[in-house]
C-alpha cells in the first residue's frame, strides 16, 4: 500500500515566509489529492486492462498500456517484498507513467462507451 501512496519529502516549516510557506502547502495539498486519486484509478484500471486482454486483439496502443502497467505493478510488489514495508519513494518515478496510463485507459474507455450507446440507440 504504501508504494501507492504521495510522500511528502520536504518540511514546510523551514520556509520562512508565511504567505508563501501556507501557499506552497495549499498546492501541495490540491496535487497530493490528485495524485491519490489517480493511483486509486490505475489500480481500479488494471481489472479492465485485463479484460482487454482477454476478450479483444489488442492495438499498439493497448500493449503498450498493458506493458507499462506490468511493470508498474511488478515494480510495487518487488519494492515491497525488497523493503519489508512501505516505502513510496520508490512510486516517484513511475508516477507520470501512472497518470499517462489512467489518462489512455479512460479515453480509450470513454471512447469505446460511445461506440456501444450508438449501436445500442441508432440515430
């Protein structure tokens, strides 16, 4: 769990400004949420990348998102069972990739939920 969580790895009481000290954690605080948040959809897309897998010939596109996603995933449990804990610093480097991959995956759901309603309803 903790390879998905967003550390902090700098103390803002050092920075002596309070204006910008208070302003600095404000955004910090907006993008740790997100970043949260997006990880907690790339768990939850894994399922339907999987589904992909199975039920339909993948595109480039597809097999590059299911590589990278492989990898993420690989990468957290082999950090896990490296460290014997949690330790997300590790998860910073794969954090773009995470975002890339939900931002993909969404889209190309999205995309296909359109295909389906227009065949179910046909103008």
């Amino acid at each position: 769990i903790g390879f998905w969580k967003v550390p902090i790895y700098w103390d803002p009481t050092q920075i002596s400004n309070g204006l910008l000290q208070s302003s600095l954690v404000s955004v910090w605080n907006v993008e740790r949420f997100i970043q949260i948040l997006v990880n907690g959809v790339f768990l939850l897309c894994v399922p339907y990348l999987v589904y992909r897998i199975i039920t339909r010939k993948m595109t480039t596109q597809d097999k590059i998102i299911n590589g990278l996603s492989v990898v993420i995933l690989i990468a957290s449990v082999f950090q896990a069972l490296a460290d014997y804990g949690e330790n997300p610093r590790y998860g910073f480097p794969f954090e773009p990739l995470i975002f890339i991959i939900v931002c993909l995956t969404l889209s190309k759901a999205l995309i296909e939920l359109k295909v389906a309603l227009r065949k179910k309803n046909p103008v």
